[in-house]
C-alpha cells in the first residue's frame, strides 16, 4: 500500500486513478484491478471506497466536470465578458495538452452512447457548466454556443493531432492544414 491517507484522501486518489485509466480503456476496458494497482491498493480496499467499478466510474465523471468547473472559474478570475471567455479559452487549451481530460471526456461521450443514467448524468452537468459559462462570463448564449462548439473542436483537432492556431486564426489555419494535408482525389 501507498502511504497512509485518510480513507477520504484515498477515495479522492482512486478517483484520479479511474479518470486517467478510464481515458486510457475506456469503461468496459478498464479494470478495477488496473485502478487498484495505479493507486496501490488492494482490489478489496477499493471495493470499500466504491461498491463498483460503475459507482467509481460515475464519481469519475462527477469529478472530471467538477475539475473542468473548477478550472474554468479561476481562469475567469474576475474577469467579465469578453476578458473572461479567452482566458476560459486559453485554460480549456492548457487542460486538453495535458490529454488526461480530453481522453476521459471521449470515454464518457462513448459511454453515454449506449447508458442511459450516464447519459442523463453528463446532460445534467453538461447544462451545469453551460450555465456556469454563461454566469461568468456575462456573455449571451450564442457567444456560448460559440465557445462550447470551438472547445468540442478543440477536442477532436488534439485527438487527431491536427495542428491549428487557436483564437481568431484557428479558421484560417485549419484551411490552410486540409488544402495542404487532405489526399487529392485522383485525377485520372
């Protein structure tokens, strides 16, 4: 075992341990012996932490909007309209090239697909942060819309490992990529 932690510091470490295990295997491909071994617990221990993978699974989804909310609050520091959605913009970047919260975000979209409660649980705190956004910022919700759709961008560019210029250049230089990138049909 790990050094000695409260039974509230372990949880919180099991946790952190299923969100980067859960990015890496997804739901079904993740074993609750692999989180065990990552926090160096026995698979018993972690079985009293969370009755099951599932309940760990969801407190991992819990944790990864709280962390997104979280992260989201103290870029805007403050700041109001405008100020607020780049500095939001500019920490959502810094999160995704971390690629913990991008890859256990994809698994939670992938599992919602096909599980109703996950479904309704990312619904609930997708609405949460949208309103957060919006609370923050000032901004009225079609300049949401337009920060949320280019975070879902974001999210799918760095999956892919498209190179991009973010902010007012993020167009341009995504045209720019697929003239120079995509294969050209054949012209025979």
């Amino acid at each position: 075992m790990s050094p000695r932690m409260s039974a509230e510091e372990r949880r919180e470490e099991t946790i952190r341990a299923a969100i980067c295990e859960f990015g890496r295997g997804g739901y079904e491909g993740t074993s609750t012996a692999t989180i065990a071994k990552r926090v160096g617990v026995s698979q018993p221990y972690l079985f009293r932490l969370f009755p099951s993978k599932r309940a760990l699974f969801l407190a991992a989804i819990d944790r990864c909007f709280d962390d997104l909310e979280e992260s989201m609050r103290e870029a805007a520091g403050g700041r109001y309209g405008n100020e607020a959605i780049v500095a939001m913009g500019a920490r959502y970047r810094e999160l995704l090239a971390g690629d913990v919260q991008l890859k256990f975000q994809l698994q939670l979209y992938a599992a919602a697909l096909d599980d109703e409660e996950i479904r309704r649980i990312g619904n609930t705190r997708w609405a949460g942060l949208w309103r957060m956004l919006g609370e923050l910022s000032g901004e009225p919700a079609d300049e949401i819309l337009r920060f949320v759709s280019v975070g879902m961008l974001l999210n799918v560019l760095t999956a892919l490992d498209v190179p991009y210029t973010p902010g007012p250049k993020l167009g341009r230089s995504l045209q720019d990529w697929s003239r120079d990138s995509a294969p050209r049909p054949d012209s025979s």
